[in-house]
C-alpha cells in the first residue's frame, strides 16, 4: 500500500514538473523567433510528420542499433579485464594508469584520427563508440568486482576453487548486478556521443536529423531528435532498471521489503 501511493506520489510530481516545462516553453516561445525556440505544437507537428513517412523511427533505430553494438563491445572487453585487473596486481599495474590518462583526455580527440584510420563508414561510428565508453566502463567493472565481499572469496578459495574458478564463479555473479547498472549508464554515454559520429557522412540516425535541423535552419527538427533521445534514454533506463531489480532479485530483496 504504501509502495503504491509513493509510485503515486512520485507520478504525479514527474507529471506536475513536466506541465510546468510546458507552459513555461509555451509563453517563451510565444515572445521569440522560431529559429530560436519554436512553438510546442510546430515540434509536436514535425514529429508527427517524421514519424508517417518512416525517417523518425528508422533514425532511432539506426541510432540504437550504433549504441547497442559498441556497448556490448565494450562490455565483452571490459568484463575480462576487469576480472583480471581486481585479481592480479601484475595487469592493474599496467591497466589502471592507463585507464586513468584516458578518462582525463577528451573523446573527441579520437574522431579524426578514427575517420583517417578507419575511413567514415560504419566501422569509424561504432569504432568511435566504442572509444567513449570503454574507459569509463572497465573502471566501473573493477570497481564492482573489488566490492565483492572477502570472506565469500576466502571461502571459495577453502573449497578448493582455482583462481579461474573464483573469477567466474564467484567474483563475476557477486558484481554482475552492479555491472549491469553500469551497462545502462554506458547507454547513456552512447547516446551524448552517437550525435557526434551522425554529424558527418549518415543517411540515418538521430545526429543526422539534427543536423539536417542545423543546415535547413530548422530548430523544431533538431528538437525532435533532442526529445526523442530523452523518450529513448528515459524508456530504456526504466525498462532495464525492472529487468535488473528481477533478474538479481536476491541483490535487492532487501530494499524491496522495506518499501
């Protein structure tokens, strides 16, 4: 009961602060030009017509499609790694420092070099994704792995498991639901980055709807990939939060009760 009236609650106040957005962007853009803030109803229009000749959902899903193929790159990399990192101090020596340079050198610093190597297909895109998400995403697996608590390691090692075996048996389930957290961030990294590699040489893709906006003077077209980006971010991190609390129930058992 009272889990239902807190969903209730927080409903209503996600409800309340969206209609205050609304108006608020309603009377603004009542009083500016609408290359600089176009009315609600001209964006909604737009995207109505995006979506009936098919450019709107073939562009998220294109955009999707980028993200999910590095992200799961990027996490078959990083989970061995970081499993190697948390558990021999030989590859945390030279991982980590590593890992730490680059968390501190911009991203973009790799697109034109990525297009001279790679050229600016595809592979350049999902490349380029791959790059501005894998060092945020190994420290945060060798983070979760490291929490895995002493006592469970010790105990398995008593048992007789090998240090293979404790890796996967022991360290890779205890941290995988704060892994899986990760991943969904990691998602949200890729989508602040996919506008970036859909700038140039796309035919489809939700960075490429934004710059058609740029160079056709249209900002309601660039909005409506800004917001479709926000449905998609927002969706995909509720839905996979659930699927997270389900799969791992055991892991939040405890917080579940309490509500």
């Amino acid at each position: 009961m009272r889990s239902s009236k807190k969903a209730l609650y927080k409903a209503l106040r996600t409800l309340a602060v969206l209609l205050i957005l609304y108006l608020l962007w309603d009377i603004f853009s009542r009083r500016s030009n609408p290359l600089f803030l176009p009315k609600p109803e001209a964006v909604w229009n737009y995207a109505k017509e995006l979506a009936k000749n098919g450019m709107l959902w073939r562009s998220m899903w294109v955009s999707f499609e980028r993200i999910t193929i590095a992200t799961l790159f990027v996490s078959g990399v990083s989970i061995p790694i970081g499993l190697l990192v948390a558990n021999y101090k030989r590859f945390e020596r030279v991982i980590t420092p590593l890992t730490s340079l680059m968390r501190y050198i911009p991203v973009t610093i790799f697109y034109p070099l990525l297009i001279l190597w790679l050229g600016i297909g595809e592979q350049m895109k999902v490349s380029f994704l791959f790059v501005a998400t894998f060092f945020y995403f190994l420290p945060s697996v060798t983070i979760a792995v490291k929490e895995t608590s002493q006592e469970l390691v010790d105990t398995a090692y008593t048992m007789g498991m090998s240090s293979l075996q404790v890796m996967f048996r022991v360290l890779l389930p205890s941290s995988l639901p704060v892994i899986c957290e990760s991943f969904l961030l990691m998602y949200g990294i890729g989508w602040t980055y996919v506008i970036i590699v859909e700038q140039n040489a796309s035919q489809a893709g939700l960075g490429f709807i934004m710059n058609l906006g740029q160079l056709r003077g249209r900002t309601d077209l660039a909005l409506v990939a800004v917001f479709a980006i926000l449905l998609i971010v927002k969706a995909f991190d509720s839905v996979g939060k659930k699927l997270i609390r389900s799969v791992f129930a055991w892991k939040y058992a405890r917080e579940i009760s309490s509500q």
